[in-house]
C-alpha cells in the first residue's frame, strides 16, 4: 500500500485504506475500485491524498496499531473540547474579561487515551508505520492525534508506567490547545508565514500551558508539554530556551513525535516527506533537537518503510516490505517482486534484512510500482 496525490487517482486503482469524512461519515471503503471521476468529490471533502493497494502483492497489507474507531473517536471528542474552548474564550473576550480559564472536561478523553495504551500494548513487536489520511482542514485534529498515539507508543517504548503513560497521552493529545486562541487567519494560512505572523504563532505554547495549567482534571505534567514541546535539547527553541534536562521527560517525547507528523503530513504549501526521509532528517541534520536516548528508541519503534510499500534493493531488484520488527525497524523483510531489468521475478521469495545484512535498501519506489502495475493492466 502506498499513498498517492489524489488528483493522481486512475482507473482501476484499488483504495488501501477506508476514507471517512471530518464527521467520521465513510466516504469510500478499503478495497473500492477508483475512477478518475472520484477526484473531484475527494477533494471537495479536503482528501488530498489516498492510499492505494500496491498489486504486485495484494495479500501484504500493513498493521495500523490503533484501530480506526478509535482514532475518529479521538478525534471527535477533541474536536468538541476545542470548540467548547474556542466558545468559552471567545464569551469571555466579549465580556471583556482579561483573564478567563474555561473549564477542560476530559472523562471521554481519558477512556479513549486507555483503549490507545490497550490495543498499542497488544502489538508490542510490530514496527510502527502510522497510516492516516487526512483532510486539508482538519491537520490540527489529526495532528494531535497521532502526536499522542505516537508518543505513547514512545513511552512504551522507553519503559513509562501505565500512570506516566495516561498523563504523557493526555498531554500530547493537548499539547496544540493553546492554538485554539491564534487568530484562524495566522493558523489557517495557506502559505508559510511571515517572521510576524510566526512570533504569534510561537505564542501557543505559553497560551496552551495557561489553558491547562490550572485545570482540575488534567495534571500539571500534561499542561507543560504544552508550554515546552518546541524547547530543544541543545537550547535555541521557545518560549524560554530550554536545554537537556530543564525540559521535562513528556516535553521531550512530544517535541519528536511532533517534528516527525509534521514533517510527514502534507500541507497546502509542501508534499509531506516519506517516512524514511523524515527519520533521516531526524538522526541527522536534527538530531541536536531532540533528547539522544529518547531519539534512539524512537528509530527502534517506527519503520521507515511501511509495510506494503515498494522499495529497491542493493542490484536493482525491486520488493515489496512485508513485515518490520521493533529494535530493527530499518532491516525489515521484504519479498522480491521484479527483477533490476523489470521484468516478474518467477518465484517471488522473502529476505530478512536483519539476517542478510550485505543486502541494503535504497530507495522507496512507490512512483514504479503504479508505473509496473498499468504496464501490467495493459
């Protein structure tokens, strides 16, 4: 399965993943047959990119490790507590109160947050390659969303209690709250922004931690995840030039998390970059950003290469990614499809990169994928 623009949907395509509308309403089942004619309808709902099955191996589809219920059930409950935020604070203005903290109510968080430690616990091998579509206006709910899916997966990971793992959830689930306050103009921008226009953006870490921090349901640690989540290890970041260990553990697991969805998701302005492009960036020319420790078990737990998708070999043979382990999430098993000239491999066989360490993977080839697979059709 790879993930296509949608304007680049063509006939005969078959959808990896079920599209669902921002309500959670099912646009198009896993496994519908695409026709050009569904571009248009896609994008009037925001869907600007889709997955598709990758036919050379139909039979290979990758493990999302938190269900889809639960995520819309997330992402609806947190599209409610914004609003109702959003409500509050703008009563309050009208009122001309300065100082105004609305009530956060967090039971239907806090139920969803277990069933993510539960079905996140029940798949502690696999190596995480988080699939998600998302529509053009909702990136904040989405964002958040798999912020805190993945930071949890992280503080498993890193050995967290079931305690620390709650308050670490609900904190990153939370940890964009402060924008609810940024003018809609400034956070709904369809370009980048203008050195004035980012200094009022930066202003939602130290708006979120004002929101949370005098909460009744929510613990002081979730409310400075907001206010230091784009603090950075080696100093540099905001609001108050944090460095190493002045920022607190759930800050640090959120300030990864939160570079890797951002960098991964497409916006209006820029194609989101692929998985291992993302992790690349991160261990390299990032790496001072983020706690080294921290970093590290979060290279163990993702995989560059998602299951399903098509990759080059050392020799020019192109495979499919079958399966991704976590502790060596960048040697996963992969089963040959093509031979370097084209051509169908005759028997198709697995290789376990983790055991066969002289064979490298190059590059993801999803682009030759849909070229073979039309070739195929013809």
């Amino acid at each position: 399965m790879y993930r296509v623009p949608t304007t680049d949907i063509r006939a005969g395509m078959r959808l990896g993943k079920t599209i669902f509308s921002a309500n959670g309403q099912v646009l198009l089942q896993a496994g519908t047959v695409l026709r050009e004619s569904f571009i248009g309808p896609l994008l009037s709902y925001g869907i600007t990119t889709v997955y598709i099955v990758n036919e050379l191996a139909p039979d290979v589809e990758p493990l999302d490790v938190v269900s889809d219920e639960t995520r819309i059930q997330l992402k609806d409950q947190m599209q409610r507590t914004m609003e109702e935020v959003r409500a509050a604070l703008a009563e309050a203005t009208h009122a001309g109160l300065r100082h105004f903290s609305p009530t956060i109510r967090t039971d239907g968080l806090k139920q969803t947050i277990d069933q993510i430690i539960a079905e996140l616990l029940s798949n502690p091998k696999v190596a995480v390659s988080l699939v998600d579509i998302r529509s053009a206006d909702q990136y904040t709910l989405s964002h958040s969303v798999n912020v805190c899916i993945l930071s949890t997966l992280l503080g498993i990971e890193l050995g967290f209690s079931l305690d620390d793992l709650r308050d670490l959830a609900l904190g990153t689930l939370l940890h964009d709250i402060g924008k609810v306050a940024i003018p809609p103009e400034i956070l709904n921008k369809p370009d980048r922004l203008t050195p004035e226009e980012a200094e009022i953006m930066k202003r939602h870490t130290v708006l979120g931690w004002e929101l949370l921090k005098n909460q009744p349901e929510i613990p002081p640690t979730a409310a400075v995840v907001a206010l230091q989540h784009h603090e950075r290890w080696a100093g540099g970041g905001y609001p108050h030039n944090l460095r190493g260990n002045q920022i607190y553990r759930y800050a640090r697991v959120c300030a990864i998390v939160d570079c890797y969805d951002a960098m991964t998701s497409d916006r209006i302005y820029r194609k989101g970059l692929s998985p291992a492009m993302a992790l690349e960036s991160l261990s390299g020319p990032m790496h001072g950003f983020f706690d080294p420790h921290f970093l590290l078990a979060f290279l163990n737990c993702i995989a560059p290469w998602p299951v399903g998708s098509m990759v080059e070999l050392t020799g020019g043979r192109k495979a499919v990614v079958v399966a991704a382990e976590r502790g060596r999430a960048d040697r996963p098993r992969v089963r040959v499809l093509l031979e370097p000239d084209g051509s169908p491999t005759p028997q198709p066989y697995e290789i376990d990169l983790f055991r066969e360490r002289h064979v490298e993977i190059i590059r993801e080839v999803h682009e030759d994928a849909d070229q073979y697979m039309r070739e195929m059709a013809v």
